[in-house]
C-alpha cells in the first residue's frame, strides 16, 4: 500500500445548478406537453409592482423561462406608488381566473404595502411561491402542498448529489421563513438530523462542523469558511450578494468558495448553483399547480386563451 505523506486532499467537486436545472425544466416540458394533447395549458402570472432593477431582472428571467417550456406566462405591472388595494384587486381577479394557475408577486414590495397581506392574499391553490399560511402549515404537516421554489431546488441538489438523505446531520445557517425554515421542514422530511443555527447561536462554527450537510442562508458574503466545515461535507450555498468593487460588481454567496472546497466533498458555486434551481422549481410549482387546481375540480384554460 503506497501511503502519501502530506497529500493534499482533493477540491471539492462543483454541484452544477445549470445541468440539474436543465433536467427539471425538461421534466417540466415534457409534463406541458402532455397536458397540451389534453387541451390543457398551465399559466403563470408574474405580478411586480414598482421598477426595483433586481427585480425587474428576476421576472425578466422568470418569464423567458416559463415561455422556454411552454407554460404560458402573463406579466402585470403596477406603479410604484400602487395603493395596496389595487394590488389586492388584481390579485383577488387573477384567483378568479381559469386560466391562471400560478400567481407569483415579485418580492419585495414597496415600503408602504402589506407585504404579509398580499402573500395571504393569494388563493393558495395558485401560490407558487409557497409563501401562504396554510401551505406553511400543510408542509410541516407532510400533506402535498406547494413548497417554497428555493427549499425545493436545494433538495433536488442535495438528492443528486447524495442519493438518500436519511440518517445524515444536516445543519441550516438561517431561519428566514423563504428559505431557513421550509428548507429545515424539507431535510426533517427526508430523515436526516436537522439544526438549525442563526444569529443568536452560540459557537456557530462548531454547530456547522458537525454537519455531513451544510445549506448556507444567511446574506453575509463568504460567511462560512474551511474552519466551519466538517471534511467532507456537501455545502450548499443559497447566498447571493453583490459585491461591488473597483473591476465591476459581482455576486458572490455565504461561504467562502475557495476556501470551503479545500474541506468540503462538494459545494454550489454561486452563481450558477441555487439561483437556477430557483426558477425550475417556480416553473414546477405552477404544474403542481394546475394538477392540484385539477383535482379538486377546477376548470382549466380554454385553448382560446393561448
Ligand atoms: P434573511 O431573511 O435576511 O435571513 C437571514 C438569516 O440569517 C436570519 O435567520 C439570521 O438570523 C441569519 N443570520 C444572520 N447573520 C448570521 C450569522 N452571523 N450567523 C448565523 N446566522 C445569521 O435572508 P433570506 O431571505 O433567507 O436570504 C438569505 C440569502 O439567500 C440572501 O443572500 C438572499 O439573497 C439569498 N437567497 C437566494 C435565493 C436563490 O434563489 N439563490 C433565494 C432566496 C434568497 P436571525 O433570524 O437570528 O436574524
């Protein structure tokens, strides 16, 4: 047996966010297809209100990809200085709508709206976004119900990655109710150990060194380090911040990637690993959507609306 003295172990491998968010929208596709030859044609609208620049880029991106694999998509707009109760009637006559399966509102909204009264707003048969009360509580209960899009990619990541998930310690850096939570239910779900660390904890770095899974969501860039990571482990990095410098801006996550890669076995690079999930599964969302409208009976898009 050869034994390397100070052999340098091996970089982490990237998970590649582009590849497998390109088997979901195929997925997605295929799925479209079929309910099309049924003369059913699942829609998403994309509801943003005001001019934020980030924000106006997400649901630029958003729109170009439901078009990609078919899904119809509707776009409306409302000024920045909308009255809440015009956003609420817009909402209130998209749940009336037929032909609408998915409604998602860009978040966020202007300082003088009721973000809450809006995301409650939704009919949450149609809440893509997942964001409802009561598909909150259908998820922590385990009934199928929509799921928050960037929880959902980051546990199809985590799945072809590592296969079955059961019995590994999984720790959560975050407890935002978009990511943090939903994402600790969905680990729980699938039987790993879940912790859930954030601003309050003691020792976080030791908390996270115990972790075979680490999903980073915090919004402090390269946050997590080599010395937070267990050798090994598999590191997901939901993070995205914009760093601004002499040679332009960039975007960069919560962990430190060139330093965690020398621990880790294998890490999302941001950009390029979450992010993409995110909209595959917004996209998945509004075909659950419209399997679950069908379900209970609801009406689908005329033909003559596409
Ligand atoms: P958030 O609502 O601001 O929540 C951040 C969480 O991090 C909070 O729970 C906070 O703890 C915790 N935290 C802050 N500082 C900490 C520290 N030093 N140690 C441990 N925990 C700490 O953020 P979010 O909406 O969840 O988003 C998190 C990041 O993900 C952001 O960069 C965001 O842009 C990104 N994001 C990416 C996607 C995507 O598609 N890739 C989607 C959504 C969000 P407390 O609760 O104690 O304050």
């Amino acid at each position: 047996m050869t034994i390397l003295l100070n052999a340098t172990p091996a970089p982490a491998r990237d998970i590649d966010g582009k590849a497998i968010s390109a088997l979901v929208l195929d997925e997605v596709r295929e799925e479209v297809e079929v309910l099309s030859r049924q003369q059913i044609f699942p829609a998403l609208a994309v509801l943003l209100v005001g001019a934020d620049p980030a924000s106006e880029v997400y649901v630029r991106n958003k729109l170009l990809r439901a078009r990609e694999v078919g899904i119809r998509s509707l776009e409306y707009r409302l000024a920045e200085n909308a009255s809440q109760a015009e956003v609420l009637d817009l909402i209130a006559q998209l749940n009336a709508d037929i032909t609408v399966n998915g409604i998602l509102v860009q978040l966020p909204l202007p300082a003088h709206i009721d973000e809450a009264a809006v995301i409650h707003a939704i009919d949450p048969i149609k809440d893509v976004d997942g964001f409802h009360r009561e598909n909150v509580g259908g998820l922590v209960q385990g009934i199928e119900v929509l799921t928050p899009c960037t929880p959902s990619g980051c546990m199809r990541l985590l799945h072809e990655t590592c296969g079955d998930l059961s019995g590994k310690h999984a720790v959560v850096i975050g407890r935002s109710n978009i990511v943090g939570k939903p994402m600790a239910t969905l680990l729980l779900q699938a039987d790993c150990s879940v912790s859930v660390v954030h601003s309050r904890s003691v020792d976080a770095p030791a908390l996270c060194r115990l972790a075979d899974i680490v999903v980073a969501a915090v919004g402090r860039p390269g946050l997590i380090d080599a010395s937070w990571l267990k050798p090994g482990a598999v590191v997901i990095d939901v993070g995205i911040n914009r760093i601004s410098s002499e040679s332009g801006n960039r975007l960069v996550g919560d962990v430190d990637y060139a330093s965690a890669r020398t621990v880790a076995s294998a890490i999302t690079p941001v950009p390029g690993g979450v992010g993409p999930m995110t909209i595959a599964y917004l996209l998945k969302n509004t075909l659950i959507a419209s399997q679950l409208q069908r379900a209970v009976g609801i009406r689908q898009a005329e033909p003559a609306f596409v």
